[in-house]
C-alpha cells in the first residue's frame, strides 16, 4: 500500500508541480547533501542498551530547517505544511516521514547545544567554494536588527541572568535615530561579486555593528559609517564619519560616495531575508538560540541567490 501510495504522490507531482516549474527541486540539485551526514553522528544519544526513538536523517531535518526559513514558517505551520504540500515531500526525499513541530524544535535545540550548526555552515559555503564562487574583490560586512517580542518588560528590567521572566533573556533594545526595536542583530559578510553571505554572527541587539569583525587578513572590508575607525583584520574600506567641528573634505566625500555604490548590494542580502522569506523576527529568547535560526536564514539566501546564478548562467 505504501508504494502505490508514493507512486500515486510522485505521479501527482510529476504531472502538476515539476511541469510548472519547481524551485526546490534544482535547489535540491545543487547540494551534495550526503555530505551533511557525518556531522550526524553523535548528534543523538539513544544508541544505547536503552535505546530510544528512531532518529530522524539529519538530511530531512536539515532540509527542513531551511523549508522553514525559505517561507518564514513556525515550527507548527512547518508540521502542516509538510504534510500538505507535495513539492515540500519531494525536497525532503521522503513521502512517509513527517516529523512533528517538537521534532523540529528539539532538532534545533541540539545543534544550539553541541555547536554543530557550524559545521552545517561550514559545509555548505565549501560547497559553493567548489562550485567557483569565492571573495575576490573584496567584502561588505553590515548588520541589522532581527526582532524579537520583548514581553511587557521596560527598557530598565533586567536582562540575561538577572531576568525573571523568559521573555528577557538576552534580547536587548537597539536605537537607530528615533527608533527603538527589541532582539538581536545578526552581522553578516557578503562578497561584492555575487552576494554569497561568507560569514555570519548573530550578538544582542544593543551590541555596536563596528564590534564586529568578519574581515579576514588580506581582504578589503566595505563598511558603511557605523564602522569608521573600527579596526578590521582586513583592510579597511570604510566610510568616513564626520566630527562635530570638523566636516568631510571633498576627497572623502567622493571616497564615501564610491564606497556606498560599493556597498549596495549588501541591502538585497537583509531584503531578501526580512521581505522574501519573512525571516525579521525570531520568537526565542536567547542569543545562541537566535543565532542558529540567522544562520539556516543566511544558508537560504545563499541557496536562492545560487539558484539564481546558476539559472541565469542556464540563459
């Protein structure tokens, strides 16, 4: 029963979805995900005498993670939609195993846990390395405010570990004129060629963008003014900022002016993730815990921008 069944889901997408054009499917084609599966082991503990449930292939939770963040769903629209969309079962390899929202949610928490989600990270700008893409010319670092629901604390309740409440972990406010939002703040490093996120880290949002460096030696680091005279491993290529008294001459207003053309194409990355995958907001309440939720969106930006370079190399 359960091959016709997979014959009759298979047959339904070939004839209505693959016909029409599916997305997922040559996104699927351009990972060697076989190569996610070491990062598995030991990834789980129920191997002993005691055993335990079946673990799930670390592929189909990988693949899952990014479902999610490519269309902003939360772990219990992740569950349904699994179940109710063809293509999703397609991408995932699998018309039986549909894991449930605690799955998911647990899956995460063991990547947060072991720091194996940077191995995923690692593997997966590797494998666009080996595709031909690389830093060239140079890189942009930016960073912007994902948020996140503060509760109905006010600016002065303590956070971190003086918290009372698990809405005031480690979420912080951040002020950019005179706005104020609640969260974190991922920073990203995208080369200036062809917008791949090559670095990605993810602080409290009160933290300053010039803390951060993603910069490696030798590379030309395009900043805009938040960074002027923050040091860089790299070289820095930031804007200049101006001081009271002492306004920009006319070299480093041109300088600034061809350093902001440069830069632009960084604001297609935050886009991208915020607009198109709906991914601006986290509902979790510690850094660690955002930080694996920013990387699986950066790990889908790069797979969508891929898949758009790879189809406009197609013609």
């Amino acid at each position: 029963m359960r091959t016709l069944i997979d014959f009759s889901i298979l047959q339904e997408y070939n004839e209505n979805v693959l016909t029409r054009g599916d997305k997922l499917s040559t996104i699927s084609k351009l990972v060697n995900w076989n190569a996610f599966l070491p990062i598995g082991v030991g990834l789980y503990k129920n191997n002993t005498e005691r055993g335990g449930r079946p673990n799930i292939n670390i592929i189909i939770m990988i693949k899952l993670l990014i479902l999610q963040q490519l269309y902003g769903l939360s772990d219990p629209q992740l569950e349904l939609q699994v179940a109710d969309r063809i293509s999703f079962r397609v991408f995932l390899g699998t018309t039986e195993t549909i894991p449930d929202y605690t799955t998911v949610w647990l899956f995460r928490k063991r990547l947060e846990e072991s720091g194996k989600y940077e191995a995923i990270w690692d593997e997966f700008t590797n494998q666009i390395r080996a595709k031909g893409y690389d830093v060239e010319k140079g890189v942009i670092q930016d960073a912007s405010i994902i948020t996140s629901d503060p509760g109905h604390a006010k600016k002065d309740v303590p956070r971190g570990g003086e918290a009372k409440t698990r809405r005031s972990k480690d979420g912080t406010w951040a002020t950019k004129g005179k706005k104020s939002n609640f969260g974190y703040k991922a920073h990203v490093k995208v080369d200036t060629e062809n917008q791949f996120i090559w670095a990605v880290a993810t602080t409290t949002g009160s933290v300053h963008d010039s803390k951060v460096d993603l910069a490696k030696e030798g590379e030309v680091r395009y900043g805009d003014k938040g960074y002027s005279g923050a040091k860089t491993k790299g070289y820095d290529a930031s804007m200049k900022r101006a001081a009271r008294g002492h306004p920009l001459g006319i070299s480093d207003i041109l300088r600034n002016k061809r350093i902001s053309k440069k830069r632009a194409p960084v604001e297609r990355c935050f886009s991208v993730i915020k607009t198109v995958f709906n991914a601006g907001h986290v509902r979790v309440t510690t850094v660690k815990k955002a930080a694996v939720k920013v990387m699986f969106s950066a790990i889908s930006y790069n797979l969508y921008n891929l898949y758009g370079l790879v189809k406009k190399e197609m013609g």
